[in-house]
C-alpha cells in the first residue's frame, strides 16, 4: 500500500515537472527558438561546403561572424518573460533556471555550428565558431538586461558590424582582444575576450533577468 501511494507520488510529481518544463518552454518560446538555431545551423552546413569556403578558410570569415550573431539572436528573443512581475514574487529563486536555460541554448548553438564548420583548428573552423558563438550569446544576454530582449540582439549586431567593417586596419585585424571575433581559432586573447563576454553576461542575465517589458504585439 506504501509503495503504491509512493509510485503514486513520484508520478505525480514527475507530471508536474513536466508540465512546469512544458510550460516554461512555451512561454519563452523555446520551440522557435530551436527551430532557428536548426535552420542557422543548416545555413552554415550549406555555406560552408562550399568549394571555394572549403579551400580558402578566410572565405569562413563572414560565416564565423553571421552565423553565432543568428544563434545570439534567437537565444536572445528567448529571454523575454510574459509574466516578470509574478517571476519576481515567486518563492523559488528564478537565477538557476535563467542560468540553466542560457547555459542549454549556448551549448547546444556552439555545438551545432561547430559541427556546421570543418577545419584545422589554426584555421576559421569549429574553434573559432565557438568561441565567436559564445562571446556573441554573452553580448545579447548583457543586451537584454540593458535594452530587454527584444532589442537584445542589437549591442551584439553592432559591435560585430563595427569590428567586421574595421577588419581591413591593420591593428584591428591583428588586435585579439579588440578584434577577437575576426581571429583563428587558438588565439588565446581572443579567447580570453570571448569566454569573458560570455561569462559576465550570462551571469548578469542570470542574476538580474531581460528587462521588464511592455506585451508583445
């Protein structure tokens, strides 16, 4: 009778949790979130088997900053919340799901566009594609605390136009803490940049949440 009331309660339970999953993952739209990091992420497969991408690597170069700025779009838009104000009075502290949730989509578009892009590692390849897609999701995490989600995208869009156009200059394009975004993959300061753009954004996201918004239209 005990172990039946305990099966009971775990089922029950586990339906719960599905159901809270189920409902933050459509509330944030994670669905089309997805749906998009798929689609950047075929984009790139397609791109970058090129015959002419594929021979030259500096050809990738538009690719490693197009592609993680989709990725950083899409994670971006999934941080908006319906329903802030009552996050902000719940009893369990919404910072683990806001940092399990960028940690999820950030790994999994790292992964998926790395795969997307084969390459020596001294070349543009899967390193550099990670790295650019990290540092680009923690610019439009630090974005939407700013300027919310929905325009989240646009400190991230404008600062990889700004160093992308200035590639030409000399000191831009061998700067790797400047131009980080533009560099090979093993370049250890534009590593350093990335990962710690990644880092204090997610974290900043995490601790403070998207700015508080109007509904969506």
């Amino acid at each position: 009778m005990n172990a039946s009331r305990i099966t009971r309660a775990e089922r029950s339970a586990a339906g719960h949790r599905f159901r809270s999953l189920a409902l933050y993952s459509r509330s944030r739209g994670l669905p089309a979130t997805l749906a998009a990091l798929a689609c950047a992420a075929l984009l790139t497969v397609w791109m970058a088997s090129r015959p002419d991408a594929y021979l030259d690597p500096y050809r990738r170069v538009p690719l490693v900053a197009l592609a993680p700025l989709l990725a950083a779009a899409a994670t971006g838009a999934s941080l908006h919340s319906y329903t802030r104000e009552v996050d902000d009075t719940a009893v369990r502290r919404w910072w683990p799901r806001r940092l399990a949730h960028l940690l999820f989509l950030s790994v999994l578009s790292a992964a998926l566009l790395a795969l997307a892009v084969p390459g020596h590692a001294q070349e543009f390849g899967a390193a550099a594609m990670v790295r650019n897609t990290l540092g680009a999701i923690g610019i439009t995490a630090g974005g939407a605390v700013l300027v919310g989600a929905r325009l989240s995208w646009m400190p991230t869009t404008l600062y990889f136009s700004a160093v992308y156009l200035s590639a030409s200059s000399p000191r831009v394009n061998k700067a790797t803490v400047v131009g980080w975004l533009m560099q090979p993959g093993p370049q250890h300061g534009a590593w350093a940049t990335g990962a710690a753009l990644f880092v204090m954004g997610t974290a900043l996201c995490a601790a403070r949440g998207a700015r508080p918004e109007g509904p969506r239209l």
